[in-house]
C-alpha cells in the first residue's frame, strides 16, 4: 500500500528526468516529494548505472540478488529487463538465490556476489574481502560495494514509501523468489 503519494516534478527537474529515464517510474515519482534529494539521487543512479568500470551485467546480478535478499518486489521487477538487455542468461536468473553452488556462476561473478550479499546484510567478512580483492582491484572493489550499498537502500526506500510498480512490470518473470 503506497505510503508516500507520487509528486509532480518541478519543471527543469522533469526535464532532467525524463532526458535519462524517459518517463520517471513511481520510485522516482515517491522520491518527488524532496525535489533535492531526487535530484541529487538521480545523478548519483545515473553514474552507478552509466559511468562505472565493472560489467552490467555483474552488477545488475548484485543488484539482483540484493532484491531478492531484502525482498523488494519492486526492485526485483524493475531490474530483471535491465539484466537482460545488460546480458545477464536466464539460467543466471533462475540459479541466483543458490549462487554459491550453482555451475552457472563463475569465480569472479561469485565473488561480486559473495561482497554484494555482506554489504546488502551490513557486514563483510575478512574472508569475504579477500575472495573479492583476488578477483578485483580496489577500483572495482569500491564500485562493486557502492552499488551493492545503493542498491540495499533503493530497497529500504522503496519498502519504507510503499511505493507500487508500474502496470508495465506487474506481469514480470520469473517472480521473486
């Protein structure tokens, strides 16, 4: 149940959105209701998103998974295209709640995944560190954490406003685990 109504944009601001979103989804429109902070949240996604190193399709399955861990629907809906057309495989997909012992996912994706799971539940492990820094520079390391670290509070957001997906995205597959 939405708990946040969804906000019209000031005008430049809807601009702004709609030149790297197209039309804003509802967590954006949730977000509208702070017109600085979705501004400055919509700068910072668009770097995570566009201007990083790592490969989109290994962070979308960070993000993936911090979906199904914190249960975010919505996150989970919204992201599936995104790893699709980032090239994620659907067997990726399917085989991500058991990641750790699935054949589908090689050393360094189980690697982004083992950190993005340890930020996602607030604690990374010695261990867990030096799994990711045998198979990333501390560039990539840091990268891999922030998106894992957004991602957990895109969630945390999207619970907290209640916010509801789109009718575009109500019928996604397969459905969170």
């Amino acid at each position: 149940m939405p708990r946040t109504p969804l906000a019209d944009f000031e005008p430049q601001l809807k601009k702004r959105l709609e030149e790297l979103w197209g039309t804003p989804p509802n967590l954006y429109k949730a977000l509208g209701n702070h017109p600085k902070l979705v501004a400055a949240w919509t700068e910072f996604s668009r770097t995570l998103r566009y201007d990083t190193r790592t490969p989109r399709a290994l962070r979308e399955l960070v993000i993936l998974r911090g979906a199904q861990l914190m249960r975010s629907e919505y996150e989970w809906a919204q992201h599936l295209p995104m790893a699709r057309k980032a090239g994620v495989p659907e067997a990726q997909i399917k085989a991500l709640s058991s990641w750790k012992t699935s054949p589908e996912f090689n050393e360094r994706e189980k690697a982004a995944l083992a950190l993005g799971e340890a930020v996602t539940h607030g604690r990374v492990t010695d261990e867990v560190h030096k799994q990711a820094m045998a198979q990333f520079d501390h560039h990539d390391y840091v990268e891999l954490a922030l998106v894992a670290a957004f991602y957990a509070m895109v969630g945390r957001m999207l619970d907290a406003m209640g916010v509801q997906l789109e009718p575009e995205v109500r019928d996604y597959s397969p459905k969170l685990p």
